[in-house]
C-alpha cells in the first residue's frame, strides 16, 4: 500500500501527492522541482549545484553530486507539500492505496463533498 497526502484550499480541487521516494527528483533534482512548480526551492536547488560545482574540487563532484541526488528522492515530494503550504493548501487527510485511483476512491468515500470540487 502506498501512502498519500491530500491537501485542500478554501476553493479548488483537492490535491494529492504520493509519499516516499521520487525516481524523478533523484535523476533531475531542481528541473523536477521547477516541473512541479516548486519555484524557490527549484530555483535553490538549481544555485546550490552549480555553487558546489564551482568551489568543490573535481574529484569531490561525484559523491556530493550522489549524495544530493540522494537528497532529492528522499525529499523531494516533502518539498512539494511545502510549496503547496505557501499556495495555501492544507494538509486534510492521509490516505492509503494501492495506486492513485484507489487513492482517490477512499479518499470520496470519506469525504463525498470534495467530489463536487473535481468537477
């Protein structure tokens, strides 16, 4: 079973995000990010490669590049729900399922009113 958060403002439909591991924040990192529209903290990912990148010595690019791309699947979706947190969503609910759609199918059985806002 996998794990979602579903976030919810005023107005507007809900949205869900996945927990755990990014495969896409692990291999583009800031690029994934700014997909996402994760502005800032694309944007800083983006600058903090490109400093390390300048002021560490050649042979110390590949583990710290590792370590951060690491760092982003690890963390990545969190810095999502972040950025949902300053666009004004709030955090209304966990769910479990076996994929998104049966994530969104529990996700109406507790909550029918938030059906009538996907419309």
């Amino acid at each position: 079973m996998r794990v979602w958060t579903v976030h919810l403002r005023e107005t507007g439909s809900p949205v869900l995000l996945r927990e755990g591991w990014s495969w896409g924040a692990f291999l583009f990192r800031g690029l994934w990010l700014l997909v996402h529209r994760a502005w800032i903290p694309g944007l800083l990912w983006i600058a903090a490669e490109i400093g390390l990148a300048v002021l560490l010595p050649p042979e110390a690019l590949a583990p710290v590049g590792l370590a951060a791309a690491v760092l982003a699947g690890l963390h990545g979706r969190d810095l999502l729900r972040w950025q949902l947190r300053r666009r004004g969503y709030a955090l209304v609910h966990v769910i479990t399922g076996r994929d998104e759609d049966t994530a969104w199918a529990r996700l109406f059985a507790r909550r029918p009113d938030l059906s009538a806002r996907t419309a």
